[in-house]
C-alpha cells in the first residue's frame, strides 16, 4: 500500500481554500500512485479554530466541505481531520475527528481520544474524549486511525505520563496493522528530534508502522513546521517531508524511501518558523505591507530581514528611521546601510522636534522631579505613534521588533516600541537574535551585531546599565520561564549571584501587565508569552525588592 502524506496549509474558517488545498494535494497523490492520501488534524477547518467551534454553523460547514470531498474518494481514497458532532447525551457538544472516505462516502470515523490542556492547548473547552476507537478496514490493512496528542502517551516513552491509557495501543491490540496519526503539532526549538524519537520508539514496541501528517504554516501566534514522517516497524525512518512549507511524499508500506534532510542547526530552524509564520499572519489576516520601526540596532535589522524573506518583496517593506537627540550617527548610517542591502526605500522622520514639545508641556507638570523613564519614554511612544499612524493612513501592519528578553524583564514601553499588529521576536532570546542575525552574513551589517545594543533615550546609554549581560539573562529566563525552575535552584544551578537571579525574578513577575497588552508573540519556545502562559497580573510579589510603580523600560 502506497500511502500520500499529504502536508498541506490550511487557514482556519476559510472552508472553501481548505477544500482546495486537499483536493489538488489528493490529485497529485493520485497521479503519483498512491493507495490513499493523508490530511492534517482538523485539516476541513484548519486548527486551532479555538471559540468558532461555538459559532452558529462553523462545524455545518466543517461538515459540508468533508461531504464536498466524498466523490473525489471515488478516484482516490481520503483520510482527512474535521471537527464533528457529539452525538451522545452528555458531555461537550463536539468531537475532534478523523474519517476514511472511499468510493464516494464516508467508510469510517474515528474521534480523538486524548485531549491537550497544556501550554497552548485546551482542547476538552470544546471536545468531548471520543470513544476506544476500532481499526478501518482497507483492502487488505487494518488501519488505527489516530489523532495528534494520541500518540503521546507511550507509557514506554515518558516517565510521567499525563493519560491512564494509550490510543495507539489500544488499536493496535484490536488489530490496527498500520497507525495513521493525523496532527496538527506546533513548533517549538527541540521539538522537531523529540518527535520523531517519541514516534519511532513506538513503532518498535508495538511492532506496526505508524504514520504522521503534521500541519504546517502559521496560524495566529502558532507555527507548525510540517516535518511530516512515517516510520516502518522497526521505528526507522522511511519518509520524511519538508519542513516549513508544503510538500507531498509517499510511504510505502512494502518498504523504501529516501526522508528529506531536516533543517540544520536551531537558528536556522528559527529562522524559517519565523519567516513562515510571519509570512502567513501577513496573508491570512488580509494584509500586502508592513512597516518597521528601523533603528540601526540588530532586533529591528533582524525584524526587516525576515519580512523581506517573508513577504517576497523588498518594496512591501516600509522602514522607517526616526532618529532622535540621542541617537547616534553609527545608528542611522546602519539603518542605510541595511535598507540598502536588503533593497528597502528608508523613510527617516526626525522626531526632537516633536520630542521637545513633550517637554516643554510637561516641564511644569514634572516640576521638581529630576528627568527619568518619563521623558525617555516619550521617545518610545512618539515612534510609536507615528508608526500606527503610517499604518492608519496606507494600511501597513506595523511588526513591533522587541525580543523575548526584553518582554520578559519590562525592557520596554507601552504604547511606544510595544506598538504594532505582531511581535516577531517576541519569543527569541537575545542570544538568538544574534545567532539568527549572523545568517545573513554581512547584508546585515557587521557594526549592527558588534556594537553594544542600546534603546539610546539617553547620552551613553546601553542595555547593561540596567540589565545583566544577555547571556547571564537568557539563562536565568529560561530557567525560569520555560523550565520554571526557583530562583534558588537557578542560582545554584548556573553558579549566579542569587540576589541578581531574585532582581530578574522579581522583573519578570512585576511586567506580566505589560505583556498581557503586547501584541501576538510567534510561538518558537517551549513557553512563550502568550495563549501557553497564563498568570495573573494582580498577584503579591515577594521577588526583587521592588513594587512596581509605574512604566518604565525596566521598573
């Protein structure tokens, strides 16, 4: 049996674009010989559709474009993920389904079993836990229809494990001779080998191949990297698809295959999620341009660089300099220098003169109080209103260039720098930024990456005169925030002074105001500010020394 593995982008609610993508994938499957193609988890409505599950006639039509697809299953047979009713008298109103379809209907169905309540996913606000599910009779296969999450619970594989049962087990012991895995797997740094091991170890304990078709493309903060695969009895890899775009490839359940490379390297890894899901938050939100605050720093070179990639076109690119009394002549000669590289038209809009109107309406509101963040400030948010405005008036979607360091420790304004429709490196440390900057070698110019990094609201400024050094930082944040090890653990653990892990505790605690209102971070981590991280911001803070009391760029 040759079976397609059909990696397909699909956009949520868009039906029509959605039945598209998997008849023409189907077509193609056809055309090369294959036995049956695969589609994602959900792929009829695209996932995650989050509360338009709930929206009067969102899964009829999931359901209409699933019926829509049954006569091409005359020509070729489908196995396609859609959201389903719930049939029985309790419980949530909707299933997370799979169906086989073939000569012209559908032959059988089958409902996700394990549901996600971690990170990013909440699953069981919608869906009901389908029941033990049954091998699909297909020719002379058996085959265990699965979805995503099902195939993470191999009690073989995980020393704690969130589930008391094993899907893929279980259909295996009713007599599934082939796993099909549908999924809809977003991608995080590291993921990409973990899965494969997780998938590979149990294909050899049960003996069967087992096959993932995993979504690709960016839907809101989510980025899913495809790197479909299927793996043969013995758990070695036969197909794996491309990551990071769409692609088709058969697995042929006889033997043989050549799997894709996979990406090299994790900046490079990051490097395409980002353009990919940056790429596609521009589309499917109904955007052509977007406009970036240039600086002549390496967070916002990093940010015009991958929009350039990302868009296909230097000329929807929109930088824009807006220097100011503290910017230095090596920053707007970097910002030429990298418009220039990259093909981008710089605009530059000074803004002392509006900054020092700032100060002369306040000077007698702050009398008596020395200059602070206040005035800095000022700085930030006039920026960022003059970027909103250029996208009020051409309908530019402004990308806000701040990095997951910065976020992470208030490092930053509101309404200023925070300003803008999506958050690039939202979930990119420091340290990375640097790593996936040196990719372009010298189009980014070399003065960008070397020179201390600066928010230059102030002569002399740098970002060490209230930070730690960044790799001391990102070591403590991820600790903290990904890994949520104690600041106690984390100072012994990486040799630091434990009062400066308490200092950068007690900063990320205090901003959780702050990033509740940032824009839409793309998801590269384990744990992202966003959906997957949910504290409150009225809370009582013991780490730091420090009440907050009031916006700065660090306090």
């Amino acid at each position: 049996m040759k079976i397609a593995l059909c990696q397909i982008n699909t956009t949520v609610a868009d039906f029509a674009g959605n039945r598209r993508r998997i008849e023409s994938a189907a077509r193609r499957a056809l055309r090369r010989g294959a036995s049956l193609a695969v589609f994602p988890e959900l792929a009829a409505c695209s996932y995650p559709p989050r509360d338009l599950l709930e929206s009067p006639g969102f899964v009829e039509k999931n359901l209409e474009t699933l019926e829509a697809l049954a006569p091409l299953s005359r020509e070729i047979p489908l196995v396609v993920g859609h959201a389903a009713r719930n049939e029985a008298p309790q419980g949530k109103r909707f299933l997370n389904a799979v169906s086989l379809l073939s000569g012209g209907r559908v032959r059988h169905s089958a409902s996700k079993r394990l549901l996600p309540t971690y990170d990013v996913f909440d699953e069981t606000r919608y869906f009901a836990s389908g029941p033990p599910g049954e091998p699909a009779r297909f020719g002379d296969a058996s085959l265990g229809l699965t979805i995503c999450e099902d195939a993470w619970n191999d009690r073989s594989f995980w020393p704690r494990r969130l589930y008391p049962f094993d899907p893929v087990e279980e259909v295996v012991q009713a007599g599934a001779d082939v796993i099909l895995n549908v999924s809809a797997s977003p991608f995080y740094l590291g993921k990409r080998g973990f899965r494969e091991k997780m998938i590979r170890q149990s294909a050899r304990r049960l003996g069967v191949p087992l096959v993932v078709v995993n979504q690709v493309g960016g839907n809101d903060e989510l980025v899913f990297d495809g790197a479909s695969f299927a793996v043969d009895a013995s758990g070695d890899v036969r197909v794996r698809l491309k990551e990071f775009e769409e692609d088709l490839d058969l697995f042929d359940t006889e033997g043989g295959g050549e799997p894709a490379s996979q990406v090299e390297g994790e900046p490079e890894a990051a490097r395409k999620a980002l353009v990919l899901g940056l790429a596609d938050y521009v589309r499917k939100c109904g955007f052509r341009e977007v406009v970036i605050g240039l600086s002549g720093g390496v967070d916002s070179a990093l940010t015009a660089a991958l929009a350039v990639e990302a868009l296909g076109d230097p000329s929807r690119v929109h930088p824009v300099a807006m220097p100011s009394r503290y910017s230095s002549p090596q920053s707007l000669a970097d910002a030429e220098a990298l418009a220039r590289n990259f093909g981008l038209s710089l605009i530059t809009a000074p803004i002392d003169a509006v900054f020092q109107q700032y100060l002369d309406v306040t000077r007698d509101l702050f009398r008596g109080r020395p200059p602070d963040v206040a005035e800095e400030n000022f700085q930030a948010r006039i920026r960022g209103n003059l970027l909103m405005g250029l996208s009020n008036k051409f309908g530019w979607l402004v990308l806000s260039t701040g990095n997951k360091s910065e976020m992470a420790v208030g490092y930053c304004t509101l309404y200023g720098d925070m300003s803008g429709g999506l958050a690039v490196l939202g979930d990119v440390p420091k340290t990375l930024v640097y790593d996936i900057a040196r990719l372009w070698g010298d189009r980014i110019p070399p003065s960008v990456i070397d020179r201390p990094p600066s928010a230059e609201l102030r002569p002399g400024q740098t970002d060490q005169d209230t930070l730690p050094p960044y790799e001391e930082l990102d070591a403590v944040l991820k600790a903290y925030v990904e890994d949520r090890a104690s600041p106690e653990a984390i100072a012994a653990d990486l040799g630091l002074d434990p009062q400066a892990v308490e200092r950068v505790v007690g900063m990320v605690d205090r901003n959780e105001y702050k990033r509740r209102q940032a824009a839409p971070v793309l998801k590269i981590t384990t744990k992202a500010f966003g959906s997957g991280r949910r504290l409150p911001i009225a809370r009582h803070f013991d780490r730091g020394g420090e009440r907050r009391g009031g916006e700065g760029r660090a306090r």
